[in-house]
C-alpha cells in the first residue's frame, strides 16, 4: 500500500526513511514512555500499516488496521500546536473510518495531558476539547532506577538474588555476549519459538488464546529488530549455556535519563535466567547510555507479567491513556 490522501490529508508510509523525521520530533518533548521512539513503533508495525503526516506543526504516526485508521502516539510538536493538530487528526480519522468509534489515539503520557490543560493560551479550546472527547486510563509503563537493578540490595530483592546465584552455581560455563544480529539471528528465532511453545503449556487456556492472538505480531518484531537491528541504533545482548544461546535481550535510550527494553526472552527450563539476563542488560545499558532510569514498558494487561514487574520495585508508574470521541 503506498500513500493515502483521507479528507484532502496525505499521509505518508511509515518507513525506515522516516526515522529522521520522527526523532526531530521526539527531540521537542520531554516523554519517558516506551512507546515514544522510532524503534519501537518501527519494528511493531506491519509493513503496509503505518502512515504519518506533518498536520499542524505537528508529527502524527497513524495505523491501518482491518481498514479502520487509529493513531499510534498522539500528535508531536510543540504544546501550542497540539490541541488543533488532535481535533484535525480525528477529522482524518473519522473521514476514513467505518464508524467514528473506531477512531481514537492510543499511548498518551499523562504528563503531556497535564501540560496542555496548563497551557494558558490553549485552555479555552482545550476544555472545549474535553467536552467532546473522553480520555481513558489503560495500561502502565514500569520504571526503576538502574541501580537497584543492578545492586538488588535489601530484603525485597532477596529472591532476586537467591535465583541469581542458584543461576550461576548451576551453570558457571555460561557466556555472555553482545548481540549481533546476523551471527545470533537463527539461534534467536530459535529460542522465541520454544518460548512460546513452553509458554502455552502453563497458561490458562483462556488467556492462552489471547496469546496467541499477539504472537505473530510480537515474531514480525523480532525479525523486524533483526533485519534493522544497526540502522534502528539498537543494542542487545546473548546468553549462551553448554553452547546453546539460552536467553536474548534489546533495548535503546528514550531520552537522556531513561533507556527501555524492547524484548527480551529466555528458556524457561533455565532457573534463573531471566533475572541474570536482566541484571546484566541493566549494567549494559547504564554502561553504553549512562542513563538513571529503565523502563520496561506496560505489562500487556497479563497478570503473571504484573507480578514480574511489580516484584522489581518499580521506582515509577508512568499511566498511558487513550482518547475517544464522545
């Protein structure tokens, strides 16, 4: 699908050419947000489904989904061009759409909310704004300062390091290594495989089906992280046990303070791995970045991934919202 024109609006194809672009605009805002670089929007999209457009000063990333058009982050620009940048992006939307339900803007950080309702110049049409659109509370981005994760100091991190230890003892042969997607590439596709297999096998059956829903979602992703692992300015590292590669992880800097993880995977047959792994990328990233802050991003609604994360400490909860026309 090339480009498309909705309302007298070109929106363009959301390409790898389109990262210079796209982070001209994130290099004007202050997010802490997973979703709020290239990459991650990048390697999660089909490869006909996103689109963007400069509307308003502004950058609008939009997706195509059964032929209903949503958009992925809210518009991204300055504060006095957002609020008519957003009523002008769901006029596209709702020109497109088979029904104005099906339009809304998904991921908006609840600071950037903040800071347009304090807007002075814009209040008045904000709260006219508000009178027609409702903003949703969804999911949760989880942050922890690096240091914790990496000391895992205190009695709350106990088990942590109890599974880190055990980890070690029972596989002191183990080798660490900074990914390199073509060397890793088969070995990685590999292992998200068997994860998903081992996964499927200890899930409700209800919960195993949504899934399942995602999976051939979240594999395009890795291939896609792969196949541009050095333009998307990624970094990552392996693990390897008796020769096997047993655990991968990625990850990038959002902004100055804060870097994310964008996957990460391991055997679950392998006690401790996990915790090793994210020990160990946490070092890596505070290393390479010399950022304070990781964010692991939202816990996809699945209770068991909560506990994970929760069982971390998370130093903040950053809220994502959605905004729908009333």
């Amino acid at each position: 699908m090339g480009s498309l024109t909705i309302n007298k609006q070109k929106l363009k194809r959301f390409t790898m050419a389109t990262k210079p672009i796209m982070e001209e605009y994130l290099s004007k805002i202050d997010v802490d947000l997973s979703d709020y670089t290239f990459a991650a929007n990048y390697i999660w999209l089909a490869n006909s489904s996103g689109f963007y457009a400069i509307i308003n000063k502004c950058f609008c990333l939009f997706i195509m989904t059964g032929g209903e058009l949503t958009m992925l982050l809210p518009p991204l620009g300055k504060k006095k061009h957002i609020t008519k940048a957003i009523v002008k992006c769901f006029e596209v939307m709702n020109e497109n759409n088979s029904s104005p339900y099906y339009s809304r803007i998904d991921y908006v950080q609840g600071s950037m909310l903040e800071e347009f309702l304090q807007n002075t110049d814009e209040a008045e049409s904000m709260f006219e704004m508000l009178e027609s659109y409702v903003i949703e509370k969804k999911l949760v981005d989880y942050v922890y300062e690096v240091n914790a994760l990496i000391d895992l100091r205190g009695n709350s991190y106990h088990t942590k390091r109890t599974e880190i230890n055990k980890f070690v003892k029972s596989y002191p042969d183990y080798v660490v290594e900074q990914l390199d997607s073509v060397k890793h590439k088969e070995e990685i596709i590999h292992l998200f495989d068997k994860w998903v297999s081992d996964r499927v096998k200890y899930m409700p059956k209800e919960e195993a089906e949504v899934f399942l829903e995602g999976i051939h979602q979240e594999r395009h992703a890795v291939k896609q992280m792969l196949k541009h692992y050095e333009e998307l300015c990624l970094i990552g590292l392996v693990i390897y046990i008796n020769g096997e590669l047993k655990g991968f992880t990625v990850g990038e800097r959002i902004n100055q303070n804060t870097a994310t993880v964008i996957i990460e995977k391991t055997d679950f047959e392998i006690f401790g791995c996990a915790q090793f792994i994210f020990r160990e990328f946490s070092k890596m990233l505070k290393e390479h970045y010399g950022v304070t802050y990781i964010n692991v991003g939202d816990d996809m609604g699945f209770e068991n991934l909560r506990k994970v994360k929760m069982s971390y400490r998370p130093f903040k909860l950053v809220p994502k919202y959605t905004i729908y026309q009333k």
